[in-house]
C-alpha cells in the first residue's frame, strides 16, 4: 500500500505539471505592438458581415481620412484575421506541447499459475523532453507574434497606398475636367477669330478636335475612381457596404528628420520580420535538441502479481531503448538543415530590410525634390507663360499652336503635380513600414504644404 501510495502521488505531481498551460502570446500582444509603432490598436474580434465597422460619418457622405481608413483595416480586414489564427493554432501547440502523455494500464484476468494480474507504465523521458518541446513550440508562437506584427504593418502600409491611389484618381479626373474648360474656351475664342476673320478653319477645326480628345481622356480617366475605390474598400473590409469612400483633402508634407543610417539600424534592430527570423532560429535550435533525445524510449513499470500477502504485490521494472540500428539519425541530420537554413534566412531578412529602407528612402527624396521643384518653379512659369499666350491670341498677336503647347505644357503640369503627391504619400508609407513605425507627427515633424488646384 506504501508503494501504491507513492505511485498515485507522483502520478498526481506528473499530472498537475502536464495539465498546467502555458502562456503565450496571443491577439493582444500582437495589438500592443501595433498600437506602439502606429498609434492604432487591432481589433479584439474577427470580422464578420453582421460586425463591421462602419462610421457613421461615412454614412452621412463625409470624408474619409487616411487615418480612419487604417483603423478600418486593422479592424475589418477578413483576410489579416485569417493570418490571426496562426496565433491560436500556436499556442494550441504550446498547449499540447507542456501535456504529459498519460500513463497506461494492463489488467490481466485471474488464470491458474498466471502470476501477473495488472501493470502501470509511464513514459519517463517525457519528463526531461517536455521542456525542450515547450521552448520550440514557445518560439514558434513568439515567431508568430512578430510576423502577424510585420503583416499589420504590411496592411497598414497597402491602406494607405490604396488611399493614395484613390485621391491620385480623383485628382486626375479634376485636371481633366480643367483640360476640357481650358480647352473649350480655347475653341470658344479660335471660332471667334474665326468670324472676325483672323483665322483659318483650319486652327478652329485643330482647337474642336483638341477639346474631343480633352472629353475622351475625362471619360478614361473617370472610370479610375471606381477601381481605386473598390481596392481601398476592399483593404478596409467594406467590400459588402455601399457607402461612398471620398478622402479628406487634408495637408500631407512629411519630412524625415532622422539620418538614413540611423533609420537603417532602427529597423535592423527592432522590425518585426527581423524578430520572426530570430524566433524561428530559437525553435530550430529546440527542434535539434528534441531529434537528438526524442528517440529515446524510457519507461518506468510497476506491475502487480497475485502475492500471498495482498493479492496485487508491487514490483518496479524499467524498459529503454537499446540504440544499436536507429538514433534517430535522419531526423536529426534535416532538424541540423532546418537550423542552417533559418540561420542564412536571417541574413536574408537583414539584407531585405536594409534595401527596404535605401529605397524607399531614395524614392521618398526623389518624389520631395521634384515636387518641390514642380510647385516652386515649374508650375509658376507655365501658369505665366499661358496667361500671356492667351492674351496674345485674343489679340491676335500668336497663332494657335502657340496657345496650344502652352495649354498642354499646363496640363501636364498639374497632371504630374497630382502624381508626385501620390508618389510622395505612397514613399512615405512605404518609408514608415520599412523602418516600422510612424516617423512624424502631425505638428511637429510635418509642414503645411499646398495641394494641387487643377
């Protein structure tokens, strides 16, 4: 009975420790990081049709800003909610990963000089592989953590592009609409001169074609509205709702005030993909660990004989492998590559996020200078050079072509006006994600700045 004893109760101890759950990270870690590095929370659930979040602004026909679409994203997106779930399947690993395999039982009928009447066994290295197997699985949820982290990231940044896209195309369609004014007044006046007798029905038919063409590229580029907004309304989850997604037309001027080389190491040091590759690492090392010992078989036994004195006497016997043919070589020889091949993906990763940042740095510049350029020099001069043509032509004094190419030197610039502020919000985000975080606030680091008035 002493014996008995003692068995129930190291297998009570066994038990507590192999039903014990550990803790992981779960929605909530992935939400704070987040939060941290963008100012936006995840959401708590995952969406469903019945759950959405709709403002209630955009059902009164308000404007959107880039920051509500953010947090639509990260709070309606079906697809990253999807990738979520590799979270809870992880740490139903950790779960299954701290569980003791349970001992078994063997009761052997009464039979005439049979003298074995029931046995216990219990797998003994379970004991010493099951914390290699939770610090694997640990790491694995840890690697998780950070590369849901990296993709709520990686969703903030297409947002906000998308966002970008969708006023690109609305400013593109307000310079075709200003093509045709600018172009029909133009025919206004060549019919004009034409009446009086100062030109040829040749410039009057040159001015009516030129503003056909000015209609027709307002008819391509109005149909560009749709396709963008179906994109950000796809990334934001509101692909099933019909309200009208129209952005703000609040100032965006961001300018980096931290060195390239110091963003460069930020992001080295504290980006989520990063943080991936090294808990992948971590598991892989565990993993080694586990092939090299996991083979392993040791089994404690205690079996009962029909004794003299109670019937069941205890007996304690141990069962282990014998490691002649099989240590479990192949397994150990691919969890050796796993890790080699996890310790080079860091390198990878390293070298990604240094290009990731270089370049859309150098595009981040590129877009500031020649939009500033564009406003300060470029635009001023044809916005002069149009206003005297025209009051040349009116009097006669140029012929249309002149007036012509002015007006489509203007054009064009207010067309590549809008594309450089587009190309300057999609840097930007694109700068942000790379580093992996917000690098300006609104009144500190970013200026006032003029859009573009087609």
């Amino acid at each position: 009975m002493t014996a008995l004893r003692t068995v129930l109760f190291a297998a009570t101890v066994c038990g507590l420790i192999g039903c014990s759950t550990p803790k992981g990270a779960d929605r909530s870690r992935v939400s704070a990081a987040v939060e941290a590095r963008f100012g936006q929370p995840v959401g708590p659930n995952g969406p469903k049709t019945e759950q959405l979040i709709v403002p209630e602004r955009l059902e009164r026909g308000e404007p959107l800003t880039e920051e509500q679409a953010v947090v639509l994203a990260l709070w309606n997106n079906a697809a990253f909610y999807e990738q979520l779930v590799e979270l809870d399947l992880t740490r139903a690993d950790l779960v299954q990963a701290g569980l003791l395999p349970n001992p078994e039982f063997v009761y052997y009928w009464p039979a005439a000089n049979k003298p074995f009447k029931y046995l216990i066994d219990f797998p003994i290295e379970s004991l010493w592989l099951r914390p290699l197997r939770m610090k694997a699985t640990a790491a694995e949820n840890e690697r998780a953590s950070a590369r849901l982290t990296q993709l709520a990231l990686d969703l903030i940044r297409d947002t906000r592009q998308a966002y970008a896209d969708l006023q690109l195309a609305r400013d593109r369609v307000r310079v075709s609409e200003r093509a045709v004014q600018l172009r029909e007044d133009i025919l206004k006046l060549a019919e004009a001169r034409l009446k009086a007798g100062d030109a040829s029905e040749l410039e009057a038919s040159t001015a009516r074609i030129d503003a056909l063409q000015a209609r027709q590229d307002l008819t391509r580029t109005g149909y560009e509205i749709p396709v963008a907004r179906e994109r950000l309304r796809n990334l934001t989850g509101l692909s099933a709702v019909t309200v009208e997604l129209v952005p703000d037309a609040a100032v965006f001027d961001p300018h980096v005030g931290t060195p390239l080389d110091e963003l460069v190491a930020e992001a080295v040091a504290t980006r989520p993909d990063a943080a991936a590759a090294d808990h992948a690492a971590r598991a892989a090392v565990e993993r080694l660990r586990v092939a090299r010992l996991g083979w392993v078989r040791f089994l404690g036994l205690l079996d009962a004989t029909s004794g003299r004195v109670t019937g069941h006497e205890f007996s304690p016997a141990l069962r282990m492998t014998v490691p002649i043919f099989n240590r479990n070589q192949g397994g150990i020889a691919r969890a050796q590559a796993e890790l080699d091949q996890l310790e080079r993906r860091k390198v990878t990763v390293y070298n990604q996020i240094v290009q990731d940042v270089r370049t859309a740095h150098a595009r981040y510049q590129q877009a500031r200078a020649e939009l500033d350029l564009l406003k300060n020099k470029t635009r001023p001069e044809v916005e002069a050079t149009i206003k005297r043509a025209r009051a040349a032509f009116e009097k006669g004094g140029v012929t249309y072509l002149l007036v012509l190419e002015t007006n489509r030197q203007l054009i064009d610039t207010y067309a590549r006006e809008a594309q450089l502020f587009a190309d300057l919000r999609r840097a930007w985000a694109e700068l942000e994600r790379s580093v992996g975080r917000k690098l300006s606030s609104p009144g500190r680091d970013s200026v006032g700045s003029e859009k573009p008035s087609p």
